[in-house]
C-alpha cells in the first residue's frame, strides 16, 4: 500500500514538474514554496508558544507566595 502511494506521489511530481504548460510550472513552484514558508512560519509560532507558556508558568512561580500558581 505504501509503496503504490509513493509511485502516485512520483507520477504527481513529475506531471507537475514537466508539464508543458510553462504558467502550470510557475504556480506549482510558487505553491512549493509557499508551504515551505508556511511550513517554517508554524514550526517558528509552535515554538514561541511553548517559550511563552514556560515564561509564564516561571513568573507566576516566582510571585509571592513562592512555589504557588494561582488563576
């Protein structure tokens, strides 16, 4: 099963790749890199926000009373 999923996705690729029609490749490359760099973008705000949640589990930790996370 997984093996005729990977020829679909080849045979995809190399349509896209070699299709004759040069505006078809154009998109196919602007659409390629536009989720690379959508790809990235949420990696980027995956890891913001577990910094930010860290950052602020520490503050509230370092509030009087010590050691005690309040609502």
């Amino acid at each position: 099963m997984e093996s005729r999923v990977k020829e679909t996705e080849v045979l995809i690729e190399e349509y896209l790749s070699n299709h004759e029609d040069p505006l078809i490749q154009l998109l196919h490359k602007i659409i390629r890199q536009a989720v690379r760099f959508l790809s990235i973008l949420m990696v980027l705000i995956i890891i913001w926000g577990i910094g930010d949640v860290i950052y602020s589990v520490y503050q509230k930790l370092e509030e009087p009373p010590f050691s005690v996370i309040k609502h």
